[in-house]
C-alpha cells in the first residue's frame, strides 16, 4: 500500500519509527507545508529509500510567504529527486488564517513553479471549490496534474478536476459514521483516478479514532473502499491505489507488460483480444487509450494462443469463476473461446463470457448453440433502451446494432443460457428504462457507475 499524503516528521518518534519498518507500505509520501516541514520531508525522503516528498507552502501560510520563499521552494524542489510535487497548496476559506487575495496569490504563484519544472501538484481546497476550479483552469494546472487531497467536496467538484486529469485522494473521513455523502461520491469517483492517503498525524479512521493517526492505519480506510467499490477486495484497492500512485508520481519505471489473464476479487479475467466491433463513447480505449483495470494493464500486442490462455489460466477450480473480458470482444475469437471455455469446464471452473451482444452480426445465430454447457453466463452490455441512444452511446459501426444485441439477449436465454444485461450510467442513458427492457426480455439486470471499472 501507498500512503499518498502522510506528515512523518509530525508523528510521535515512536509511531515514526514503526511506520518505517512496516512492510506492508510500499512509500510513503511526506509532506511539508512552512518552511520547517519542508526541511523535515526532505531530509526523512533522504535518509528513507521508500519516502519520498511533495512540498508547498500551505494555505494558512499565505500571509506570511515572499516572492523569495517562492524562489527558494522552486530550487529545492529542482535539487532533489526525492521531491515528487508541489504541495500542500491551494484554498483554505473555512479557518480564513491567511487572506484570501494572498492566498490566491501564493496559489497562482506555486502552480506556475510546478508547471516550469513538470511537477504535480498536491491540492489543498476547503469551502473553495468554485476558486479552485477556476484557478486551475486559468493556471492551465492540468498540463501537470495532480491530486486533490483529503477529498471532502461534493460531486461536481470530483467530476470537474477528474476532468482536468486531478487524482482523488481519500482519507480516514470516509469511515466517519457522518460521511455518507462522501461516501456516496467515493461510488461515483473513476477507479483509475482514486488514492489513498491518512494525512497522518491527523483524522484517524473510525476504528482508531481519537488517537493519533499513523500510515499505518490506512487499511482501515482501505477496507471501507472495499465496501464502496462493486467487485473489489481488499487486494484490488491495494494493487489499484497503488497504481494510481506510481503513475502519479513516478514511484516506478516498470516497462508495461502484456495481460492475458488477471484476478479481480477472486475471479480469473481473460483478455482474449484488443479487437472491438464497437467505439463505445465511454470507453477508456476510446477516450485515454489508458487499459488500465483496478491496477493491470490489461492489453496484449497480440491475440494470445489457446495454448498460453489455458497455461495462464492453471486450474480454473480455484477461482470464483473465469471471464472473458478485456477492453475487446472475446466473441470474435469465437473457436478461441469455444476451446478454452471447454478446458475451464473440464476442469470444474464456472465461465462468464462478457460480450457487446454482436456476435450475430459476424456469426449465424446457430453457433451460439456450439456453447452450450460451455458458458454458465453472458453478460451483455445493453447500454440503452433505444437504437437511437445506442447508436449515440456505442457508436457501433453495424447497421441495426441494436436490434442485433436485443437479438442475442433472447437466443441466449432461449437456449438455456444465464443472461445479464449491463448499462453504464452515462448522460444521456435512462438506466430505468434499459432496466425495463432487460427484464423486459427475461434478462437480469446490473447497472456500474461511469468510470467505475472492473
């Protein structure tokens, strides 16, 4: 696990001392905030081989900061590598101990030093939302990026700095019994966008709460994450924070590898293919070119072999179950599939195959029956209760697409097969209507939120 924003030199000596001999945190990044901390962060990032900084001067700082202070944090920050960003920085109008005029200015002032030297940059915004995103915006902010820390603000606020390329960084507050509303943006954050970090010593997580936090007990927070995100154990958020970590500030330089199979909550995916029929608006492929899922990248420089799928896969009896799915359309590999799904089965494995419903358009209606006993499972992505928002959601290259995936839904459940119609909650799709046509059609139903992958 990655601690994202903890304050080491502000721990008790002792606690200091058991957070950096806790194997289970991967680095650690300490902050400095006044000119003191800053020293302090740089001097633990240089004495620690996994600690590394971000510095800045804070908010209620602002009054008390010189266009010298500026200069003197931008030539320690190009100094040093341990420094990863520039922060604590940013807004804070809820305790007001700086003016807001100098607050905005210093603001202005530390963006500009992260942008001139490529850094991130660690955002501190406290009943400021709309300043925020406007000084972003006007400071061109997302040619660097960065994280809004210790996340507390509405859904809007999270949808506009995602927008903006921002990581979101939650702490122990989504514990706190009065934090359902948090909680309920957590849901809806985009899972390639989503950090971890305790802010330690401070906002210790429910279960401790009241003592003095430590990095440590990020876990707590982490399994609240569990509870939050469809799918996922405590595993998966611990892989895909820290992910989402490393890319952010640069904590590994691991040449991207190939993905035929991956385990998400203890279900075996197998990436059949790159190959998609269709140029989905939502799609991760289609908007980033970023394949990344819960933490792997999950792409192939070429369609794997029957051969190296089954050796990937082992025995498909210790897991849940095995599913196709990736960011392409296992079914036009059909005989690849076919083959692989009757290994799983031999085996005693159950399989999912996730499908875009197409596969009538390539393929007779007929070959579908060569899969039963085969595939326990279809889920199909509906994603809308009409051709015309499909064709405007999916943006399928098929003439009468729709009525195509509609099609597939009724064979396959005439046929014996368990069906599962999705939706993605994008503008524009009426998930209760789409919900109303699955069941419609004798379907199960499941609906994820935007960006919520895997």
């Amino acid at each position: 696990m990655i601690d994202t924003h903890c304050h080491l030199d502000l721990l008790k000596e002792e606690d200091r001392n058991l957070t950096l001999q806790d194997d289970s945190l991967e680095y650690l990044i300490t902050v400095g905030y006044d000119r003191n901390t800053i020293q302090r962060a740089l001097q633990l990032a240089q004495e620690q081989r996994h600690v590394f900084c971000a510095i800045g001067f804070h908010p209620h700082e602002a009054d008390k900061v010189k266009d010298e202070d500026i200069e003197w944090l931008k030539d320690l920050a190009k100094k040093n590598p341990k420094v990863r960003a520039i922060g604590e920085i940013g807004l804070d109008f809820y305790k007001n101990y700086s003016h807001k005029n100098k607050q905005e200015d210093v603001f202005r002032k530390q963006i500009a030093v992260a942008r001139e030297l490529g850094l991130p940059l660690v955002i501190h915004t406290r009943e400021a939302e709309q300043d925020t995103v406007r000084i972003l915006r006007e400071e061109r902010a997302y040619e660097v990026g960065g994280v809004i820390h210790c996340f507390t603000g509405s859904y809007e606020f999270m949808r506009a700095c995602v927008d903006m390329g921002f990581y979101i960084s939650y702490s122990g507050i989504i514990t706190y019994p009065n934090a359902s509303s948090l909680r309920e943006v957590v849901k809806k954050t985009p899972t390639s966008r989503i950090l971890l970090e305790t802010d330690s010593p401070f906002l210790a997580p429910q279960p401790v709460r009241g003592r003095p936090n430590r990095p440590s007990y990020i876990w707590y927070t982490a399994e609240v994450l569990t509870q939050l995100i469809p799918n996922t154990s405590l595993e998966d958020v611990d892989r895909m924070t820290s992910h989402n970590a490393k890319l952010l500030f640069r904590l590994d330089t691991e040449e991207k590898k190939d993905t035929i199979v991956y385990v998400i909550n203890n279900k075996l995916y197998v990436n059949l293919t790159n190959k998609c029929n269709l140029h989905c608006s939502f799609c991760q492929r289609e908007r980033e070119r970023d394949f990344t899922v819960k933490g792997y990248w999950v792409w192939v420089t070429r369609d794997p072999s029957v051969e190296e799928v089954i050796k990937a896969i082992g025995d498909p009896s210790n897991y849940q179950e095995v599913v196709f799915c990736g960011y392409g359309e296992p079914t036009l590999r059909f005989s690849a599939l076919k083959e692989i799904a009757t290994y799983v089965k031999s085996k005693g494995g159950k399989v999912r195959v996730d499908t875009n419903g197409l596969m009538f358009t390539f393929l007779p209606r007929e070959k579908l029956k060569e899969l039963r006993g085969l595939v326990d499972v279809w889920s199909v992505s509906l994603n809308a209760p009409d051709p015309e928002t499909y064709a405007r959601v999916c943006r399928p290259a098929q003439p009468h697409a729709f009525q195509k995936v509609v099609e597939f839904i009724k064979a396959a459940l005439e046929e014996g097969f368990q069906v599962i119609a999705t939706a993605v909650g994008v503008e524009g799709v009426d998930l209760k209507k789409t919900e109303a046509l699955a069941r419609s059609l004798g379907a199960g139903w499941r609906a994820r939120e935007y960006d919520v992958i895997g």
